[in-house]
C-alpha cells in the first residue's frame, strides 16, 4: 500500500492540490476567508518589485513616447538630432511634471467634493491573467482603505477594493465581468446596473425594452449600493440594441476613466449605518 | 535547494512581469501567461512533489494578486501540471520543437479548467464567446513565447547544476 502510495505520490499530491483549491474556492465564494496570512506575505513581498516593475513601464512608455516625437527629425544631421532629443526630453519631463501637478490638483478639488476620509493612491500594477480586470493600489489597510470602499477619479469610477493588505489594495475594475454599479441614466433617471463582460466590453444591464436610453446619456452612480457616493460619472452609452426577443435592451458603454490612462486614484467610502457604528 | 530558489524568483519576477510591464503590449486585455509555461516546464522537467507545490503556489500568487475570488489559478495551475505530467509519462514530451505545442495544449487545459470553475462560481451574461477569444488568444500568445522561456530556464538550470553539482 505504501508502495503504491509512494509511486504515485506526484498523482496524489496532485489531486490533494486540486481538492484544496476547490476548497479555498468554496470558501472564498461564500465569503469564509477574512484573514489571508499566505497572501498578505505575497503582497508585501510584490509591493516594491511591483512599484519598481511599474516605474520601468512608466519609463517606456515616455520613451516611446519619445522616440514618436523625435521620428519626424530623422533628416536632421547628428549633432542637432542629439541636441533636440535631449532638449526633447527635457520638455517631455517637464510636460509630465506639470501634467502630474495639473493632475493632483484636480485630484485636489475632486476631494473636496467627496465625503470626507478619502485617501489618495496610486495604481502599482495591474492585473496578471486575462480573465479578471484588476488592478493593485499602493495603499493598505494601515493607511484606512476597507474592502468594499470605492475608487474613483475626477474623471470617473474606477472600480471598488476587492481584498486588502497592510501596505496594497487590490481593485476590482468596472470593466470585469464580476463587477456591478448601480447606476442612473442622468436624462432620465432610469436604474440599471453597470458590468464589464468578457465578450463586448463595458455593458448597461437589466434596462427594459420601454426605457427611453440613447446613445451619449451619461450614467451616474446612484448611490443605493452603498459602494459609491452618488452622482459619479461612470460611463457614456455608446451603442443601444433592441432585439426581437429578450426582456432587456443590449446597451454598451464607454466608462468614464480609463484604468491604463490613470495614475492617482482616490479611494472613498460611503458612510451608511453599519460604518457609523 | 539552490534550484527551488531559482523557481520561486523566477514565479515573482513572471508575476510582476504579467502585472505590470506586459501591460504595455499593444494586445488589449490579454496578458501573455508565462506562469502557465512555467507550470509547464515543472510539469515536463520536474516530476516531483515540489514541482506539484510550485504549480499550485504559482497558481495561487496569480490569485492573491489577481481574482476576486481565491483559488481559480490554483486550481487550474494545479490541473494543467497534473496533466503534463500524466502526458510526459506516456509521450515523449521533451523535444524543444515539441514545447510550443505541449504549452499551447496546456493553455487551452487550462482554458477548459477556467471555464468550468467560473461557469460554476462567476456565472455572467456573455461569457462563453469572451471565454473563447480569451482561452485561444492566451493559448497562441503562451505557445509562441514558450522556447524562450524554456531556453532560459534551462540555461539557469544548467549554471546551478553546474555551480552545485548534487543538485543535478
């Protein structure tokens, strides 16, 4: 038996794995896991390799940025190539310098329209598999970020925290197929809820054939979800489809703040009963 | 010891790779899973209760940093090491030529796994044909970068075989 046991051990331990992750999975399904030690290890361990990882993509992208700018001097000689590439570059930090400060600023006053307590992030990295939009914040429970609390810019939503750790934050964006707003058409005051999908992008969901929706209607957060503080932009309609058949029209949007254009991020929590307690 | 090491770096360098500067990649939403050929190499390469731990870890760092609900990778990174090993018993799986279409197998595996967990735990509208696209994108993008990776893998393996010859 132990024979046995031994030369199949790859095989077993395999299908132990197996049976554990479906466990982890049950669990973690029905909300069981609170405290996740092997996790919270993982993340302050990933937190600067992740900071670090995304400071070099940063770099590449001004590069390329760069080099974009500077294809059009090719003729030039070589002298006034170097000359412009390095005044070039100069101009494009000092750009980026003043886009930040334009940007923080407006992150600024956005604050100040938010309910009070909202803490101030930056996106670290972004999600490492296909099948989930995600994203992870610099922030952690030790700077006051909860799960469930909401994420968002001055342009729009961002999307809610999904699990925290001491120092990271990691966001479920609007644009997953998991996620859900509640939301108003502003024209019209009708209620929907705001999904990613995996198959056309951002979608407007359970909107009856009769709703009065057209294609540029702005979709504000409704505030019923407890999640986000009402009246945030999350999106704009962008195709409407009446089939034949089906209870619900078939509306796609464009969500309001693009997850790869944003670097600071808000994080705010709505306060009902239950957090004033 | 020294080979464990080299696969936990290289599962936390891949992680931060696929999280942060693959997102550069001008292929939408699609990120290139070098995990998955990792899991595979360990699959193929390393027959052992530990490569059966790493898939496993591999899997579950992708979910910690990743999926809303834990164990998703897990599960399938567990899954796809089972199935190349169960393979690799009975085929020769080993030839170089042979990696980009043992991980493009794998992929579309762990594809299958994928769909089945969150047809059960996530059912959403429109999922089938995202799954598709997604499943096939993920499957050619890993099977095409796959002898890269397999050839620094080895090579890496070989300096610590070399530096530390118990090992080998």
């Amino acid at each position: 038996m132990l024979a046995f046991l031994r030369r199949n051990q790859i095989f077993f331990s395999s299908c132990v794995c197996l049976l554990v992750s479906l466990y982890i999975l049950t669990a973690a399904a029905r909300g069981q896991i609170k405290n996740e030690p092997v996790g919270a290890l993982l993340m302050w361990l990933l937190r600067p390799l992740q900071i670090a990882g995304q400071s070099t993509a940063d770099w590449i992208k001004g590069f390329r940025d760069n080099y974009d700018t500077l294809a059009g001097f090719r003729s030039e000689n070589e002298r006034l190539r170097k000359r412009v590439q390095t005044l070039e570059i100069e101009r494009q930090r000092l750009l980026e310098a003043e886009a930040t400060n334009r940007q923080l600023q407006k992150l600024l006053d956005f604050r100040n329209e938010l309910p009070s307590g909202a803490i101030t992030a930056t996106i670290i990295a972004g999600s490492a598999t296909s099948w989930f939009q995600s994203c992870v914040l610099n922030k952690g429970s030790t700077d006051g970020v909860r799960k469930g609390m909401a994420v968002v810019t001055p342009l729009g939503v961002i999307g809610k925290v999904v699990a925290v750790t001491g120092r990271t934050a990691k966001v479920l964006l609007l644009t997953d197929p998991n996620s859900g707003i509640d939301v108003y058409v502003q024209r019209t005051r009708s209620r929907a809820i705001v999904s990613g999908s995996l198959d056309s992008g951002t979608m407007l969901k359970y909107v009856k054939r009769s709703e009065d929706v057209q294609e540029g209607d702005r979709l504000v957060t409704s505030g019923m979800d407890s999640v986000y503080p009402k009246g945030l932009l999350v999106g704009t309609v962008i195709k409407v489809r009446k089939q034949n058949r089906g209870l619900f029209q078939s509306i796609e949007v464009w969500p309001a703040a693009q997850v790869a254009r944003v670097e600071e991020v808000l994080v705010v929590g709505v306060e009902t009963e239950a957090t004033k307690k | 010891m020294k080979l464990f090491l080299m696969f936990f770096l290289a599962g936390i360098f891949l992680v931060v790779l696929q999280t942060t500067l693959f997102h550069l990649l001008p292929i939408g939403p699609v990120v290139p899973d070098l995990i998955l050929v990792l899991c595979v190499y360990l699959g193929l390469y390393h027959p052992s209760v530990g490569g059966v731990l790493g898939s496993f870890f591999l899997g579950y760092s992708i979910d910690i940093v990743s999926s809303p609900i834990l164990g998703f990778n897990a599960f399938a990174m567990s899954l796809v090491y089972l199935a190349v090993y169960l393979c690799a018993r009975s085929i020769w799986l080993h030839h170089p030529m042979v990696s980009s279409v043992v991980v493009m197998l794998a992929a579309l595996v762990k594809g299958a796994a994928m769909v089945v967990i969150w047809a059960i735990f996530l059912s959403v509208d429109g999922f089938w044909s995202g799954a598709a696209r997604y499943v096939l994108w993920e499957a050619t993008l890993a099977a095409l970068l796959a002898p890269v990776l397999f050839a620094l893998l080895r090579r890496g393996q070989k300096i610590i075989e070399r530096l530390d010859p118990a090992t080998a």
